[in-house]
C-alpha cells in the first residue's frame, strides 16, 4: 500500500506537482494500491486530472483545515499550534496503523514545515514503516535565509535534519541538492532521493519560434518580483532603449508583477496586465504570449532556486524557448546535463551586450539557436514521467526502500 499524503497545500495551489507525483508513483509501485490524502478541494482538483482507468486505482481521503483570517499573533500562534498537533496526531495514528507492515510506503509530498520535527520524533517509535518526505522551496532557507521568518525555517529544518528515524528518506526536487545536502553534512547520501519534477500535464514536442526573426522577442516567464530580481530587466529595457524604440527589440513580462515593481515599470518592458501590480494573467494570455517570445530570460541569484525548481523553468522548456541567465547553481546543474539550451551570463552588461549580439544577426548565434532548440527538445525527454521513474525507481532500490 502507498499512501500519498500532503499535509501542507489548499484548494489550487501545487496541483500540477500532485498529480504529477502520483502519475509517477503509479509508475513505480504499479502493482500497489494508493491513498492520496489532502485537504478536501485540492483533492477534488487532483482527482480532475485522472482518466477513469487511472482513477479507480487510487482512492482519495479528504480532510478540512480550520480557518483563521486574522492577523492577531495570538491566534496565528494558536494556529499553528492546531497545525501542528493535528499533524502529530494524524501521522501517528497512520504509522500506527502501519506498525508491522513492511509493504507499505508513506509518501509526503508536503509538511507544514513547524510540523516536521515532530513527525519524525513520532517517526522513531515506528521504525519499520518507510517515510519518504519531499522537501520543497523552503530548504533555501536553511542555507541562504535572509529575514528573521526564513532563517527560523531554516533553523527547523536544520533541527530536523539532527532527527535521525530508521527508514526515513528526503526528496529533494533538483538534482544539485544532494551535493549541497551531503557537503554540508546535514544528510548523508542514504538519506536523498533527488528528481526534477515538472509541473506541466504532458510534455509533448511544442515549438513557435524555430527561426530568429525581427523584432527579436525576450521575455521573463512568470511573477516578476525583486526576489527574483526582475528590476533588472526594465533596467536593461532602459540600457537598450534605442534598439526597442526601432522595433530591433521587444522586453516583456509574462506574468503578474508584484508590488515592489511598481517603481521600476517603464515603457521599454511590456506587461500584461496594464501596468498594475498584484493582478493575475489569465493562463491563455500567459500560454499565448510565451509562444511568441524567442528566448527566456531568468535573473536568479547565485543561491536563488538552486534547491527548488521554478514553474517558469518548466514553461520555458515546455515552449522551448532557450534560456539567458545570470550565473547559478541550478541552471550550472542543467545546462551540464541538457548542453547548450542558452546562454549563462556573469552580469547584467553580459546580459546587455549578449542581446546586442544576438540583434545584430551575428551568424553564429543563428547557429547556437538551432543547436539550443535541439537540446531542448532532448531534454524534454529526460522529463517524461517514465523516464523520472525509471531514474526514482533505481534511487529507491539503492537505500532499500523497494517493495513487491
């Protein structure tokens, strides 16, 4: 039996990475039966993306989480605690429901992260059922936090990594993460499962733009925010001004812009939603306008998303569109894996002056774009879900956590 249980998300968020994660298990443990068990409407949307065949497969557990719309301290702590004891209270009524069986996997997608200290302390008194628990964006912050919020989840993470349970797994969502984990000495090899887990419902070839053609087209895939250092594009939409008046040029912003923009929103940048901040982009405009882009373009930090993988990423993959990026770890880890896909950049004037080049109609960047189409295109298929259980299947065989 395979319970798949997600402890942490509501209603519409992360139901592409949950029904994903199930596909792939069904995959894997074809065999077992599951239970996947969620908040009751996030449920409901998880269930929407099963044919019947694959429906009657799984059956679905809700549960309701308790409201507080406030902002009182006071009762956000005491919901945190409910979180937390309903957390305690359900794993350990699971695990022990699984005392003696040893055929059984429980799967955790998402954790409250407060809670996940306390499941593994529970975890400890039930040492032959296997828990493998995935771990999402806010491990960053065990490393890389910066305000007072992410560095105490950072510290919870660190106090649970000290939790050692017999039978107790992490999946970590890039591949870079195990190096990192592992060289930091907070987990040892045993101990990781690492995949690239798409948030797309299929990865079926899709190509728009196979030739470079005038106005050539640049865009950020998805919220633009400070966090994700977007600022910078409308400063190089001001550097390249010229070029964008003349038509050679078009910057824009595929998706919805954040508050701390909104003093940086010029004219040299196209958005979406009418110069406003905080309003959502229909997914049809989204889709529609990243088709007619030429390349994608990322700002990530150097720590920035390198033990997380982005949605914009995958949808840059999906649409094939090769990537211009300011230097990072994850986009190091892919481009050694997928090849040439685009273009890394060591600053904001390597931006500028690569898309000067790339305006300029240098044949050789004509050559790098087919040669980048191509790998993209190969690289999509290391993200068919057959392909990522294939690889999670032989992950979980190596620490013993396979079962008939």
């Amino acid at each position: 039996m395979i319970f798949i249980v997600d402890r942490f998300v509501e209603e519409h968020s992360h139901v592409l990475a949950n029904v994903n994660t199930v596909k792939i298990l069904n995959l894997i443990f074809p065999n077992q039966s599951k239970i996947f068990i969620a908040e009751e409407l996030h449920s409901k949307l998880v269930q929407n993306y099963f044919e019947k065949e694959e429906y009657n497969k799984i059956e679905f557990q809700n549960y309701k989480n308790s409201k507080f719309a406030t902002n009182n301290i006071f009762v956000q702590f005491f919901r945190v605690f409910c979180r937390t004891f309903n957390d305690i209270v359900f794993f350990l009524n699971l695990f022990r429901s699984l005392k003696n069986n040893i055929d059984s996997i429980v799967f955790l997608t998402h954790i409250y992260p407060v809670s996940l200290p306390f499941v593994l302390i529970c975890k400890k008194f039930y040492p032959k059922t296997k828990l493998i628990i995935t771990i999402h964006g806010e491990i960053e912050y065990l490393f890389y936090g910066k305000s007072r919020y992410e560095k105490l989840i950072g510290k919870i993470y660190d106090c649970a990594f000290n939790i050692k349970a017999k039978n107790v797994c992490y999946l970590f969502l890039t591949k870079i993460s195990k190096k990192i984990l592992m060289d930091s000495g907070k987990l040892k090899n045993n101990e990781i499962i690492t995949i690239i887990l798409p948030t797309l419902l299929n990865n079926d070839a899709f190509l728009d733009q196979s030739q470079l053609n005038y106005p050539i087209r640049i865009g950020h895939i998805g919220s633009a925010g400070k966090r994700k250092n977007v600022d910078l594009l409308f400063e190089i939409g001001a550097d390249l001004k010229d070029e964008i008046k003349n038509r050679n040029l078009i910057l824009s912003a595929i998706g919805p812009i954040e508050e701390n923009l909104k003093s940086y929103i010029n004219d040299y940048v196209v958005n979406f939603v009418n110069g406003k901040v905080n309003v959502h982009l229909e997914r049809e405009t989204f889709n529609n306008e990243i088709k007619k882009i030429h390349y994608s373009v990322f700002f990530y930090g150097p720590n920035d998303f390198v033990l997380r993988s982005g949605a914009a990423f995958f949808d840059a993959i999906y649409y094939q569109k090769p990537l211009i990026v300011l230097r990072n770890a994850f986009f190091e880890g892919i481009f050694e894996e997928a090849g040439n896909i685009g273009y890394i950049c060591n600053s904001k004037d390597e931006m500028i002056f690569l898309i000067q080049k790339i305006i300029s109609n240098d044949p050789t960047i004509k050559d790098d774009y087919q040669m980048q189409l191509y790998n993209i295109q190969q690289y999509k298929k290391t993200l068919d879900l057959k392909h990522i259980a294939n690889d999670m299947t032989e992950q979980i065989n190596e620490i013993g956590f396979a079962i008939i």
